[in-house]
C-alpha cells in the first residue's frame, strides 16, 4: 500500500477515534450505574442508537469478553447475540490488555463479507474495578467521514508481472502484429482521437491490435476499437468534435511526441518490447506493459525523458529499471 494511500486511511481513523472515544466515555458512568440489570442496559443501548444512526451493532460484554446484552440496532434488539463469547475475537485483544478504548483495524465481517470494524470501551467504576466492555460494530460504507476522493500520487510506480512470463523471456520473441504493420497509421489516428474527439483516456494493446477508449462525452463506458476500426480514418466519424481539454495536464502538443514513444518501445527488441501503453491526460500519467509482464506507472515528462537504452539496459532477468527517487538526479 503507498505511503499516500496510508496517510488517508489514518486521518479517517484519527476523526473516527475522536468521534466515538468521547461518546463511549460518556457512555461508561450510564453502562455502571446500570450494571447487573441486563432491561436497564439493553434500554440505554437502545436510546444510545438514536444518536448513533450509523453504528450497526451496540452490545454490552462482561469482564471476560462474554455478551450480557442482546445487539441493539437501529431496528431493535437481536436477543439471538446474548451469551456470545467474542473474547477470541481480534478486535478484543487491545481492550483485555488494558486499553480504555480501541479502534479495531478493518475487517470482513462473518456474516456479510463487508469491510466493517469494532470500537470497544473498558467499563470500570470510579476506583478503577473492571465491570466489562462496550462494544459496537460499524459497517465500513456507513461511517460518517468526511470521504475525501484519494488522489492516485503521480510518482513512478513499477509492478512485476508473472514469474513465469519473466523466466521464459528469452525463449519467445515479438510476432508481428496486424497493428505493428500499420502502426503509424494506427497512432495517427489514436492521436486525433485524443486531441478532437473527446478521448481522455486511451490503451493500445499492440500485440492484440486493440484499443480501449473512454470519452468526455460518455466516461462511465469503455469503447473497443479492434484493427479494422484503428486502421479506417472513417472511424473519427462516430465520435462527436471536442475540443482538447483546459483541464488536461499533459500540453496538447506533446501527445503525438508520447505515442512516438510507444511506437519506439514496441520495436526496440525484439526479446524486452511494449506489449501494450496508455495515457491519460488529466492525470498525466502513462503506463507500460513489456513483454516480460513487468508495468511501469509514469509521468508522461518523465517517459520522453528516457531513452531507450534506459529500457534495455535491464540484463537477461528483464529487471527494469528502478525508479529515480522524487528530487534525484
């Protein structure tokens, strides 16, 4: 997982643990004072769902880890759950070792198979006795975060590919595609797709003589363009005039220059070659597949600034190049 990707998670679970800390504190007088009356405490579970709409689950374990309570949920009380023993369960082990409230890591819940998690709250009296715990079961889609959209960071991220496509390498060579024969032809029209047709997003499978294309006009869908689509200029004719988007970070000019690169990756070996490439203006980002099933994640600047003897300079493991460091020379 990147290092981007974990910072978000943790800021939603530091709001989420600010959150629910101060209601489970609140919470943990009420649960004492009505300790050794199961009516009492499923009442006050019950009233406590109406200012928790989102949590799935509230129930009530003694000191052992053991259910004392039904699960109240926002529709009423499962009684079914009295007597349950969660005391094995993964998100218990912090709250028996001591802590006064935890935050389980995520998990697939038993039942649903959704991404859920736990918030389990020690239940002691005010010289420090342990009566038992509050716990409560949250479905992850239910949460109330602020859900900010990830952002994918721009940084060279390269992927290895199947180990027995890697080891045979060197036993099979490049076929010439359909697309290989007309390739020139073929970018041509790619490019005119993407700079007046409204194409943001595009992949080129070279070996298979495809494309992928998806459109400002139509996002959600992907279109499939097989060879004799990529080789009849005719084909711009079913996609409506667009103008290249403000918004797209790589310069309009510098598209015909990438797909050039393409082009110069798919005939530079005939062992370690393209197998399929794709760019994306909004994000600036292209990715390469070669032969030896290793992908590659880039910065479209980035890639013009390689040459090809960057690519075959790998030996015969077809270990691509490692990723400059961000700032490096």
């Amino acid at each position: 997982m990147s290092q981007a990707l974990q910072a978000t998670i943790a800021r939603q679970r530091m709001q989420l643990y600010g959150r629910l800390s101060s209601i489970f504190a609140r919470l943990r007088t009420q649960c004492v004072a009505r300790w050794g009356d199961t009516d009492a405490l499923e009442a006050l579970l019950r009233e406590t769902m109406q200012t928790l709409p989102y949590c799935k689950y509230l129930y009530v374990l003694d000191e052992r880890g053991r259910q004392i309570t039904a699960n109240a949920t926002p529709a009423g009380l499962l009684p079914a759950h009295r007597g349950r023993d969660r005391s094995a369960r993964p998100y218990m082990a912090e709250a028996l070792a001591g802590a006064d409230f935890s935050l389980s890591p995520a998990y697939l819940s038993r039942n649903k198979r959704r991404p859920s998690l736990t918030a389990v709250h020690r239940l002691t009296t005010d010289d420090g006795r342990l009566r038992g715990f509050l716990g409560a079961d949250f479905d992850l889609r239910d949460l109330p975060l602020t859900r900010a959209l990830y952002r994918q960071p721009d940084q060279w991220l390269q992927l290895k590919g199947d180990p027995a496509i890697r080891g045979a390498l060197f036993q099979q060579q490049r076929v010439e595609s359909l697309m290989d024969g007309r390739i020139d032809e073929v970018l041509d029209l790619i490019t005119e797709l993407v700079l007046a047709h409204g194409v943001f997003h595009g992949k080129l499978h070279f070996s298979s003589s495809r494309a992928t294309l998806w459109l400002l006009d139509d996002p959600y869908r992907y279109r499939v363009l097989d060879f004799e689509d990529l080789n009849d200029p005719a084909t711009c004719l079913a996609y409506p005039r667009r103008d290249y988007a403000a918004e797209a970070v790589i310069p309009a000019e510098r598209v015909p220059e990438i797909f050039r690169h393409f082009r110069a990756l798919r005939f530079m070996d005939e062992n370690i070659y393209l197998r399929s490439g794709s760019l994306n203006v909004f994000n600036g980002m292209v990715s390469l597949n070669f032969s030896c099933d290793g992908s590659h994640y880039m910065r479209w600047d980035e890639l013009l600034d390689k040459r090809m003897d960057f690519w075959l300079g790998t030996g015969p493991t077809c270990e691509t190049p490692e990723p400059p460091e961000r700032g490096a020379a």
